[in-house]
C-alpha cells in the first residue's frame, strides 16, 4: 500500500499499517494478514457479538463500571452497524474462521470497528477497543456466549422447517391412509402395510427429532459471560453479566442464564455437542426418509415405482425425459456433510485444555453449518418432493398381489411350516400362492378368500397414526 492508501496504528507488538477507510484497527488487521484461508466468520457471530457488546456497554453504565456518555456512544455506533446488510457489514468484517481457536481476534475486529465508528461520531470521547468496548469482558467469555446465541438462533429457523415437513407428510398420510402395498424388511418382501402407516413412520421420527431438539436447546440458554479470563470473572463489574443475559434475552426472544459454571463455559462446550448430536439424529432420520421415498419412486419402468415424484427439472443432458430424485439426493448429502460436522464438533470439543478451548471458530461454524443446510434441504424436500408426491396405486396392487409373504396370514389357520411349504413351492413353479395353497389340500378356495385379506393383515383398525 502507498502512504495515500494506509494509516499506522500501533498495539503492544508494534506498528501496523492499515487501509486508509477500514474501521477496523491493528489486530483485526494482523490476523487478516496472517491468517487469509478457509471460510469467513459467520456474519452471525458479528451481530450476536454487536448485540452482545451494547448489552454490556448499556449494563456497564448501569452498574457504573463505564461513563455514561461513552456507553452511550458504543451503544449509537452498534445501532448503525446492526442496519447494515450482510454485503455492507462484511466490509468491516474480513476475517477467516480459521484464526486463533478462543476468536480473540474476531472479538477485537468488533472491538475496533465500534470503538473507531463510535470515535467517528463522538470525537471528543476517545473510546478505546479493549477499555471502553470490552470493558469487564474477554474473548475466552465473549465469543462463547455469540456461540450459544447464534446457535439458538439456528435452531429457531430450523424448528419450523423440520414442522413444515411434518404438516405436509401428514397431508399424504391421511390421503393414503388406507392405501395397501407390499410391506418390506431387509430389502425383501413381507406382509402388507399401507402406504399412511408407512408415512406415519416417518412423521413420528421427525416429531421425536423436533422433540430432542427441543428439549435439548435450552442448555444453549447458559452463558459464558462474566467468566472473563479463565472463569473467575476477574474486571467483571457486580451485576454486570445479569444485566447483560437480561437485555439479550429481550432481543432474542429466549431465558438467557448466567448463573452458571463458568469454568465449564470457558473449557467446554458440552451444550453445543449434545445439541448437535440431535441435529446429526435429525439427519440420519431424514436421509433414511428420503432413501425410502426415492427407492420407491424408481423407475419408472425398471424400480419399484411405487411412487410417482414430481418433475423438476430435466435429470438428465443426454437421456431425453429423464426424472431424477434430486430433492431426496440434496437431503441424502446434506446428511453426510452434518455427519462429518459432528466428527468435528466432537473432536473440537474434547480439545478443552486446562482453563479453555481453542476450537471454539470451527465448531461454532460446523454447527451454524448443519443447521442452514437441514433448514434448507428439508425446506425444499417437502415443498418440491413431498408436497407433489403420488402414489402409483396400479403398481401397489400388482406387486402385492405377487407377494408370497402374505401367506403369512394362513400361519395361525394351518400353521407356519404348511404355510412355508405353500409359499416355497409357489416361488419354485412359478404358480400363485392361491394356486399353490389350493394344491396343497391344507385349506378350501372359501377359506383362502376369506383368510386372504390384505386390509385387515394391516391391522389398520388397531393403528393410531398419531403415536
């Protein structure tokens, strides 16, 4: 950079050159430069960390710890900056996640961008990033606590989209509630089932996932604030830090606590490694979801094709009309990306050495990203795939009424090993199990219409869809 292009700054290392209009200050500037790889800090963790910093600045002034004028100028400086989109907010907050493991630097780039906006508007003040901005806190209690906001936040998008696909796998449910087809255990055929109960399934695995999440979500209420350093809440002004979960409980809508251990909320990050267990659960559940529906779409004339899904867009640049399962396919790999997120996150959380954890960017990270693509994947697969889903009742009948499971239901008339025999021998002549149960002598064509019926081999006057 020329002269006309920097300023100098100076911190406890030494000079550093800066570009001329960047509100940001030496630190920010040092790790822009050190560490230049891998993906940006979520813009989420800046506004969490910009609600984060008014509600201390407005807490401090009301405990006394900070000049009444001087927090009052953080607090304007924040306010402007909480109006800015994404693309405008960016600019004044370039670093990598992928920078020291407490986020120390991404708490000083917000601690320089409000100190020297704030001095912009108040000039007369000089507010300071690490005296008056971070006044009575730290990194190590600081970007801990944007981890548990911003996770929260995720989770309040997340919810309703996992509910959205509930409502509308329940629409289908009820449609095809008593629509029969061949039931199926280790990728062979067994006895009949309805396509409604098979649904109801997967809606009950879903409200299981959004009940784990739910219950488990307010762990993420517990706040590192006020731990300072390492726990001891060293420079933390009395009262301060309820002060501080009270104002951000008000913004964010939740029971921000800071009644906690913060010796744990410093070291560890267990809340967010038992959240995320869910989410990857979630996952697991949705790509068995979505591996179901997309095996029984197959086809159309080579699968099962037991179920029409909608079209698209062309699946294929050289096979002419071409239907692909590609909602189901950008569940399936979404899935796999929020199973190797909770390697991560497992990992990174067990790194709690001695009085804190150094893997607090990248697990933070690898959680905001499961829950921007769960939210977004499921979105799209109740929207594009389950909401246009047919069923191919011709296709349903015709497989069903070649199955040889449901002899099964002769077992209790004429016992298993005669029933085995009738299906074994229809399997091998190629006959239909009538024909071959009717061969055996074990029962009349009067029985067998009568003890052959596949509704009631559904049980579907027993069955509550809502369990």
């Amino acid at each position: 950079m020329s002269k006309e292009e920097y300023r100098v700054e100076s911190d406890t290392i030494g000079p550093v050159k800066i570009p001329k209009d960047a509100l940001w200050g030496s630190q920010t500037e040092r790790s822009r430069n050190n560490f230049p790889s891998g993906e940006l800090m979520p813009l989420a963790i800046i506004r969490a960390f910009l609600h984060l910093k008014k509600a201390a600045a407005e807490s401090n002034v009301e405990v006394g710890a900070e000049p009444a004028e001087k927090g009052q100028a953080i607090e304007e400086a924040i306010d402007q900056l909480l109006k800015l989109d994404d693309h405008e907010l960016r600019q004044d907050f370039p670093l990598h996640v992928l920078q020291t493991g407490s986020g120390t630097q991404s708490n000083m780039n917000v601690n320089e961008v409000v100190a020297n906006l704030a001095n912009k508007m108040h000039p007369n003040l000089d507010i300071l990033p690490n005296d008056d901005v971070n006044r009575g806190q730290s990194s190590n209690d600081t970007y801990p606590t944007a981890m548990n906001i911003v996770a929260v936040e995720a989770l309040d998008k997340l919810e309703p989209a996992v509910q959205h696909l509930i409502d509308e796998l329940k629409i289908k449910q009820d449609k095809y509630w008593k629509t029969v087809k061949v039931g199926r255990t280790h990728l062979q055929d067994a006895t009949p089932i309805t396509f409604g109960q098979e649904i109801s399934g997967y809606i009950s695995a879903l409200k299981h996932n959004l009940s784990y999440i739910q219950e488990l979500k307010p762990t993420l209420y517990e706040l590192a604030i006020g731990g300072t350093a390492v726990g001891t809440g060293l420079n933390a002004a009395p009262g301060m830090t309820v002060k501080i979960a009270d104002k951000l409980s008000q913004v964010y809508g939740h029971d921000f606590k800071v009644n906690t251990n913060k010796f744990w909320g410093l070291a560890h990050h267990s809340g967010i490694d038992v959240v995320h267990g869910a989410l990857k659960t979630l996952a697991a559940d949705m790509f068995k979801i979505a591996q179901d529906i997309r095996f029984l779409a197959s086809g159309p004339r080579a699968g099962y094709h037991e179920l029409n899904i909608p079209a698209n867009e062309p699946g294929s640049s050289i096979m002419p009309g071409k239907v692909n399962p590609t909602q189901a396919e950008a569940v399936t790999m979404a899935a796999a990306k929020v199973f190797g997120n909770d390697t991560t996150i497992t990992f990174a959380c067990s790194q709690g050495n001695f009085e804190m954890n150094v893997y607090k960017t990248v697990m933070i990270t690898a959680f905001l990203d499961s829950c921007d693509i769960l939210t977004g994947t499921i979105n799209g697969f109740a929207d594009k795939m389950i909401a246009g889903l047919t069923v191919n009742a011709a296709k349903m009948d015709d497989l069903l009424a070649s199955s040889l499971m449901t002899v099964t239901a002769l077992s209790p008339h004429i016992g298993y090993h005669a029933a085995a025999k009738i299906a074994q021998t229809a399997d091998k002549e190629g006959t239909t199990l009538k024909e071959a149960a009717l061969k055996s002598g074990k029962l009349t064509e009067k029985e067998y219409d009568e003890w052959m019926d596949y509704m009631e081999m559904t049980n579907i006057s027993q069955t509550n869809p809502e369990k």
